[in-house]
C-alpha cells in the first residue's frame, strides 16, 4: 500500500515544506522592511472601503467633535464636503472658498484650500479653521489661516460672513505651502507651515541662516519669518490670536508663534488620539530622502543642514556632504527623524515621490493595528497612480522602522495617488485619494481603512 511509506515520509517532508516557505518569505521580503520587529506582520489582512466618490483632489478628512458622526473632507480645489453619521456625502458643500482663492494648476499644485480644524468647544461656540491661498499681494499667493463659524440656522453649511483673519503670509513661490491645522490636547492651534517653495531652501524668498554652507534658508532662521516651521497659537485669547506662555522663544531670540522648525514642506501631520498625544508630522524631502518627525517642542528638525538622516548638500541635491553639524546656532540639535523613506530619485534605489503623513491607529476594527502610525507616499514617481502605505511602530526619538501595507485587493498599490489621511472619533483611519496628479476631474474618492473579509 502507498499510504504506508507516505505517512512514514510525512515529518520529514512537512519539515521540507516549511523550509521552502521560509526561505521564500526571507527572499520575497517587501523592499520597504526595515529592522523593526514591531511592526505588524504581512499576515494582517486590511483593504479599503469606498466612503465617498465624486470629488476632484480630497487632501484629508476631520471629524468634528461635537458627536453628530460627521466627516468634513477637505477638497483642494476650495470646498469641504459633510459625510453625516449614515454615510451619505451631502450635495451642498459647508463651506466654499474657490471665489477668493488663487487660480490653481490642474496638472498638479500645492496650494488651494489645505487645512481644516474645529475649535474644540465646536458643539458649543461653532468655531472652525481654515488655511487655504488666495491671488498674491505680491509674490506668487497669499496664505491665509482663517476663523469661521458654522451657520447658527443650519449647522451643515458655514457662515460666510463669519470670516476673522488670524494669520497671512506672503508666498514667493507657489510650493512648499505646508497646510495641516490641528488642535493639541492643551486647547492651542497648530500650523505647519513650509519654506517657502522654490528648491534647497534657496530660491527667492528664502532669507540668509547661519549656516553657509548651504546658503540657506528658512528652515533654519527663526527670526526673519515664520516659514519652515510649525506654529502654535492661542485662538480664545488675544487680537487676532494669543501666544501660549510656554512657546520655545517667548522673551528669546525668534518669533513667538514658532513651536518646531527646521522643515521643508509638512504637508500633512496629526496628534495620536491615545497615548502621550504625540505630535507626529510627515515631512517631505528635496530628492533623495522622505521622512517622519515626531514633533517636540522648541525642536530642530534639521532642513537645510540635513535631509532625512544625511547632510543636505544644496549645490548638487543629488548627493550629500560627508559632514555638517549636529547643533544650530543656538545650541539646539539637529534632531533626527523616526522615519525615513528613500525618495524614487534617489540614485541608491528609492519609490516614494512624496511622504504623506498618517496618523496612529486608535480603530477597534483592525486590532492588530492598535497603537501603529499609518502613513504613505504620494506616488511611486512612475507617472501612474501607484501610491503606497507603510506602517510603523512608535518608539520615541529613534528609527521607527516601516514596511509596507500589502492590501488584499491591492497587493502592489493602492491604485491612486494618496494626497491625505483622516481620523473618525473612534480612531477608525481614512485616505483621501484621486486617479489625477493635480487638482483636476471627479476622480477624488475617501476610502476607510478596514480588516479584510
């Protein structure tokens, strides 16, 4: 009989077997992998679900915090759309700026209507804030951080007349405009805001630091203006705003509203909803490195002394220079990222166009995820949308490490490119995606994150 030399076999060919499978796995391990073995292992299976279609270039989603289950999805192109508690995108949008906004480039742009964020007494007093461009009082735009309130009648659309100023900016360059506003747990507004445009942190607009080497920049002069950095305002008190008493350069040298510096373009960053309330911002990089800054205060996130780990050289960005300091001129160290991610023209192997950045998963529906930093890049800067998702392990100032997230129906990409995230009030993580580069078509969608079937 066959079956008896078989089952005697069997040992040692399941033993064969599982080898073959483990060297497999050591030899298909995903390129993204680095040395953090924290992070979630590929048997997690997660996809994404269609929340909302129709829209044209959605940067990010906002709950607000007054517990009607809605979601405000911000549309670069000047509108923000409510997705209420059943699901439902609503047909008029809360609120429409593109009137007073700058013209933007469908092909692809980096201004328009950027950063949402609701006061945190929002079910009380219906305050909301809005960072978007308008035309250039001189230069290329002007960006503005406004105050609104939704409409006393009908909470689901804004009340235009509301408007108050707090913050204007004049932009040289059309580039680098940061965008994300959020409230941190001590009841303060934060603002990233980015250098300036151009390239190297050297372009016009871009004033002299006290490193010459790289004849830069923004990033690292807290005196001159308040790009390259992240700002924290006091919105209750004050005329037009109030400064909290702890920012790092109150009564120093620096401007007041500074709270971090030392950064190119942090397009997209988040509080965690658990934890210590990290602040945790992506920061995307000139050529060669993307990366992730968990945020402190009075900190130096190093552009244009660094970018990602390495020392910037902005004569030639396609390489980098043996050495640069590792303190500012005040003494302040250069601090390092958690993350860092090869950029796709990086001459040593990369595939991140731009990083976009994430935030902690705080979901019950994908436990495996709890506590983990989700974030993505834009593109893989083929051309095509293939942008890709990473997660991480936070743990601290150190190297993170990543991988990435091989969705179930998606196992190479997601298939869009990724222009923002979203956090729901359970900690539930949202993307916000389009088929087109720029600002431009109905192919914008929001997708929830979920566990797979």
């Amino acid at each position: 009989m066959i079956i008896q030399p078989f089952i005697r076999s069997a040992p040692r060919l399941l033993a064969f077997v599982f080898l073959i499978i483990f060297l497999g796995v050591l030899t298909n391990c995903d390129k993204h992998d680095s040395n953090n073995n924290n992070n979630p292992s590929d048997s997690t299976k997660v996809d994404m679900q269609l929340v909302a279609d129709g829209l044209t270039s959605p940067i990010g989603v906002v709950a607000s915090p007054d517990n009607t289950g809605r979601l405000f999805v911000l549309d670069q192109v000047g509108k923000i759309w409510i997705i209420d508690q059943t699901g439902n995108k609503l047909s008029t949008p809360f609120i429409d700026v593109t009137s007073t906004m700058v013209a933007l480039s469908a092909s692809y742009d980096e201004r328009g209507l950027l950063g949402l964020a609701f006061h945190p007494q929002f079910a009380t007093n219906h305050k909301f804030y809005v960072y978007y461009q308008l035309p250039p009082r001189t230069g290329n735009n002007l960006s503005r951080i406004s105050e609104f309130q939704a409409s006393a009648s009908d909470a689901n659309v804004a009340d235009m007349s509301s408007e108050k100023i707090l913050l204007e900016l004049d932009d040289l360059q059309s580039n680098h405009n940061g965008g994300t506003l959020a409230f941190g747990a001590d009841g303060f507004l934060y603002i990233s805001i980015g250098d300036g445009g151009g390239a190297n942190d050297v372009a016009t607009g871009h004033v002299p630091d006290w490193y010459t080497a790289n004849a830069g920049g923004n990033g690292q002069d807290i005196e001159a203006n308040l790009f390259g950095n992240i700002l924290r305002i006091d919105v209750d008190n004050g005329s037009p705003y109030g400064i909290p008493a702890d920012n790092p350069f109150v009564g120093k040298d620096g401007l007041d509203e500074i709270y971090a510096y030392g950064f190119r373009n942090p397009f997209r960053m988040s509080f965690d909803m658990g934890g210590n309330h990290d602040l945790i911002a992506g920061d995307a990089g000139q050529g060669l490195y993307e990366e992730i800054d968990l945020v402190t205060k009075g900190g130096n996130y190093g552009w244009n002394v660094k970018e990602g780990r390495a020392c910037f050289n902005a004569a030639d960005n396609t390489t980098t220079m043996p050495s640069c300091p590792s303190m500012d001129n005040f003494n302040n160290p250069l601090i390092d990222p958690v993350v860092v991610v090869n950029n796709a023209s990086n001459p040593q192997g990369g595939s991140a166009l731009t990083i976009i950045g994430g935030n902690v998963y705080r979901g019950t529906v994908i436990p495996e995820y709890q506590g983990k930093y989700i974030f993505g890049s834009f593109g893989q800067g083929s051309g095509t949308p293939d942008a890709e998702l990473f997660i991480s392990t936070p743990a601290g100032q150190t190297d993170w490490g990543f991988k990435e997230i091989n969705l179930t129906n998606h196992p190479n990409d997601i298939g869009y490119y990724l222009k923002g995230f979203g956090q729901d009030n359970n900690g539930e993580i949202y993307l916000t995606v389009s088929s087109n580069m720029g600002p431009s078509g109905t192919t914008g969608k929001v997708f929830k994150l979920i566990k797979a079937p």
